[in-house]
C-alpha cells in the first residue's frame, strides 16, 4: 500500500487551521461574556463594584472598562478570575 504523504501533509495542515479557527471563535465568544460573567457574580454575592475590583486587585476603573467590555482582562487575571469561580475555566 502506497502511502500519499503530501495528502496526508494537507490533510493534517487543513485539520489543524480548522481547530485554531475554532478555538479563535470559542474565544473570543468567550471574551464577550467577561461582562456578564462580571455582573452575575456581583449580584449573586450581594458585593459591589468596588469590593470587586479591591478584590481583583485592579482599579475602579478597568473593573467598569471589563464591564462595558471596552477592553478585557489579562491572561492572569483570568486565571484569578477562575479561580474565584467568576469564570469557568476555558481549555
């Protein structure tokens, strides 16, 4: 049996840029959630804004700049983030 290395070669490369662009999505679906991930965990423990954000160890305002989602947390914030049970953790 004679095997086609340069299929096989494609096939592989194809497989893998269709994994990276849906890991790219699932990504960025899940940067959109922060907010609302954010918001759920405040009210569910009755703290405020500011207690979060002191608890995050990051301002006022970057905390209402995750929330409008102007902009999003760092890698290692989210790790916090998860570890706190703000956000669930992504693979």
């Amino acid at each position: 049996m004679m095997v086609d290395f340069r299929k096989l070669y494609e096939h592989i490369v194809h497989s893998i840029e269709k994994y990276e662009h849906i890991m790219k999505k699932e990504r960025e679906v899940y940067k959109k959630l922060i907010p609302e991930r954010l918001r759920l965990y405040i009210a569910k423990n009755g703290i405020t804004k500011e207690a979060l954000a002191k608890k995050l160890g990051v301002s006022r305002m970057q905390l209402f700049r995750w929330l409008k989602g102007e902009n999003y947390p760092s890698s290692e914030m989210i790790k916090k983030m998860e570890k706190l049970g703000i956000i669930e953790k992504i693979e």
